[in-house]
C-alpha cells in the first residue's frame, strides 16, 4: 500500500483572521474525501494551527521561547489539542481510523533541531490499522525552554518513518504562486518546481506573519523532502473533491515540488 501523509493546513481548517474559529463545514468536507480513501493508503494527517496556534504562540510570544506568562503555553497546548479534538470527531464521524497523538509528548527540540523523536505510538498505530493524527505544536527545546513544531516539518518526518514519497499539503490557494496570490492579482501558479528551484524562489518570499515561517517553512520542507526524494503536493483545500483526486493519483490543479 501507498504510504502518504497529508496536512491540513491552518488556512484551510479556521478562519485565520477570527481567533480560535473552527471552519467546521470544511473540515467535515475534507474527512469525507479522506474517508473515501483510507483503506486503500496507509496514511498519517496532520493539521496546522491556524486562528488556534498562531493566535495564541503570538498572545503570549511562544514562538521566542518559554513565555513571561507560564500559563500561556498551557492555553496553547489546550486549544491545540481543542482543533485536534474537532478534527478528530470529524475524522472519527466519516468513518476515518484516526489516533490522536500530541507532539509535545513525542518530539523535543535541541535548537533548530528535533533532538528527540518517540516514533513508537505512531508506528504502533500504523502497524494496527489506524492512522495517527497530529498537529503543529509547541514541544520543549533544550536550549531556549520551547519552541513551535510546524505541522509541516512533522509532516517531513512521518514521512520519513513511514517511507511516503508524497506529503499533500492542503492550503487556502490553488498551490505555489510566483508572489502572494492575495497581494498580487497577477501571481502565477507554479504548477511544478525542482528542487534546484525551489531554493531561488524562496529567497523571493517573505515569512509572513505566522510564527513557524508561512509558505517559506513550507518551501523548506518541500526542499528537504525533495533531497529524500519524497514529493510535495500543494493544493486548495476548499476546492471541490481536491484532495480525494490527489490521493487517487488522478489529475488535480496544484504544485508539485520534486
Ligand atoms: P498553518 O500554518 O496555520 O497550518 P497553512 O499551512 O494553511 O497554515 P499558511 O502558512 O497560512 O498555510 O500559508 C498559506 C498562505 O501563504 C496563503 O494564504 C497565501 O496568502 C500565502 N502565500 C504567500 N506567498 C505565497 C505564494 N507565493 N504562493 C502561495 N501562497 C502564498
Ligand atoms: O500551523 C504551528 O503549526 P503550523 C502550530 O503547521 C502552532 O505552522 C502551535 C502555532
């Protein structure tokens, strides 16, 4: 069986402009098209943190380190693990196997790097017939006290433990533009972009105002992937059926990074 890891992304699974707003409609639309594929894949899902995470790491400057407020990660973790209860009963009501697994419990963080990694519930769940479901989040750092996982670099590393060679990332555009489709009318989808290439444009782009890097964490992640030889897939996650085409290997609108 093909083994894929898909993320929904923040923008696609809360209003990201309204604190801590689920867009439930999506998320029940999304856990029906993976419901249509999960026997046939052995799959793991993870989420971003959308008006949930980046709100709250912003609130209490998490993303700097171990916050002044010591409550404030606490919130945090909880309303995190609020968004991935939501998913979860979406996912659990379409008929989707899902585990939930907190990251905070698995990875921790030494610097920019994941010094450790407890693969074992993941694998274990895999190996048992369900599909672990994760999520951006905070997880602590040996040297600055914590740090924001992206739900993208986590995606990197499922992949890696369940040898995918395709991470589908579902977001609120059509894929990768030359500039922000919504600053710019006349941004172009890039429908495939090398490895070489993603390098160049990412020095193009800016972060955002997220707190783990926006389109150019994930243009990383793209690159690193590619280095291993696994595939990013970049499609709208609001467009109809998106998802369920991709992951049926059928033809869909998008970025492919390879
Ligand atoms: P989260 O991190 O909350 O999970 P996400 O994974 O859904 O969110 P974002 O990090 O919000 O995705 O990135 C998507 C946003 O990136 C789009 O809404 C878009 O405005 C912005 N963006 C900036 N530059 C580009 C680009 N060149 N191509 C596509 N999107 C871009
Ligand atoms: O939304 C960040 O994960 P992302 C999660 O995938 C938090 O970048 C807690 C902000």
């Amino acid at each position: 069986m093909e083994s894929v890891v898909i993320k929904l992304g923040g923008s696609v699974i809360t209003k990201k402009d309204e604190p801590l707003k689920e867009r439930i409609e999506t998320i029940n639309n999304l856990s029906s098209q993976i419901s249509s594929v999960c026997n046939d894949l052995n799959l793991c899902i993870v989420h971003g943190g959308g008006s949930f995470g980046h709100y709250i790491a912003k609130k209490y400057a998490i993303h700097i380190g171990l916050p002044r407020i010591k409550i404030g990660l606490s919130i945090l973790e909880m309303e995190m693990r609020r968004l991935n209860l939501i998913v979860a009963k979406s996912l659990i009501n379409h008929g989707v196997p899902v585990i939930q697994i907190s990251p905070i419990d698995i990875f921790s963080t030494k610097g920019d790097e994941i010094n450790v990694f407890h693969s074992k519930p993941i694998l274990d769940a895999i190996n048992k017939g369900y599909i672990p479901l994760l999520y951006g989040d905070v997880v602590f750092d040996e040297e600055k006290g914590c740090r924001i996982l992206s739900g993208d670099q986590i995606c990197l590393e499922l992949a890696k433990i369940i040898s995918a060679r395709k991470i589908v990332f579902c977001m609120d555009t059509m894929g990768i533009y030359d500039k922000d489709p919504k600053k710019h009318n006349d941004a172009k989808l890039i429908k495939k972009i090398s490895k070489e290439e993603v390098k160049r444009l990412i020095s193009n782009f800016s972060k955002g105002d997220d707190v783990t890097g926006g389109v150019v964490n994930k243009l990383l992640v793209a690159y690193e992937a590619a280095n291993m030889g696994i595939k990013s897939i970049f499609i709208n996650g609001f467009y109809h059926n998106m998802l369920m085409r991709v992951l049926r290997n059928e033809d869909y609108i998008g970025t492919e990074i390879y």
